[in-house]
C-alpha cells in the first residue's frame, strides 16, 4: 500500500488530480472505490461524512470511522494514530491520500465537484487550496465537546 508522505498526497505526486480516472496522476486506472477513514468524534468531520454522502458520486465514497476495529482490520499497515489526525482516503487499488489529497481526493469523487477539485489541485490554486483546508481544520478547535479529546488529540487537518 503507498503512503502518502508531505503535503497530505501520494508519495510520487502532490495534490495533482490530472486526468478523469486517477485523482493524482499515479496512473492508477480506473477507480472503483474510495474508502474515507473519517474522526466520527469529530462534528466538523461528520458533517463532512453527511455532506459527501449526500451528494451524486462518480466515484463511490465508503465510510469507515478511523481507528476503528474495522479501518485496522481492512488497512492493517496504516498509521491509524495519523488517521485521526488528518483525513485518510484510500482508493481500491491501495493508494492512500492524506490531508489536503484526501479532501480533493473526495472532491474529485463527486459528480458535481469533479472540475473544482481539478482546478484547486493545479499548481497555482493549490496553494490556495492547502490554506483553505487548513484553516476549515482549525475550526473544530470551537466546535469539538468537553470530551472530544478522549476520541482524538486534535491535530485533525
């Protein structure tokens, strides 16, 4: 399974989403399916979950609470300390995007954000992009409950 290392994409390319059947231009083929590892304790996040699983898919989005019994069964050689901290998504051929990759990543998945997510991950929005995410994550700081820090340590981006 590849990791995604700096700036939340695939090791080999950065938030890159080139082309209609691979998000980061890894020559992946054809997606079948997304796994997105999501905090469940997290109120930003499950709004998240509720809003992409809302929304027509290209790309089938799967849902699975990171660091559950069942994300360590399925991706027993992620991180899954990591996997609260920061999105996870990954695809059914084993590519994994973090961060910043893995919301365009569930952008690119849908029916009707498919050229934003390809116009953000270009390398003049990109930037622009990274802030954007960064600063929704720096949101649940107000939004997280007395006893959010039982599920997560809070570091989610």
């Amino acid at each position: 399974m590849a990791w995604a290392g700096d700036g939340g994409a695939c090791s080999a390319a950065r938030a890159g989403m080139t082309g209609t059947t691979d998000p980061a231009g890894q020559g992946a083929g054809r997606v079948g399916y997304f796994t997105v590892l999501y905090d469940e304790g997290c109120p930003i996040c499950r709004a998240a979950h509720r809003w992409l699983a809302g929304r027509a898919q290209l790309v089938p989005l799967l849902f699975v609470p990171a660091g559950s019994a069942e994300a360590r069964q399925r991706f027993p050689g992620l991180d899954h300390a990591a996997t609260l901290r920061d999105l996870t998504v990954i695809t059914d051929g084993g590519l994994v995007y973090v961060s910043d990759g893995a919301w365009l990543a569930c952008l690119w998945a849908l029916a009707d954000y498919r050229g934003m997510a390809e116009r953000l991950s270009s390398p003049r929005l990109l930037p622009t992009a990274r802030r954007f995410i960064a600063a929704a994550a720096a949101v649940r700081q107000s939004t997280r409950t007395d006893d959010y820090g039982d599920v997560c340590d809070d570091q989610c981006r």
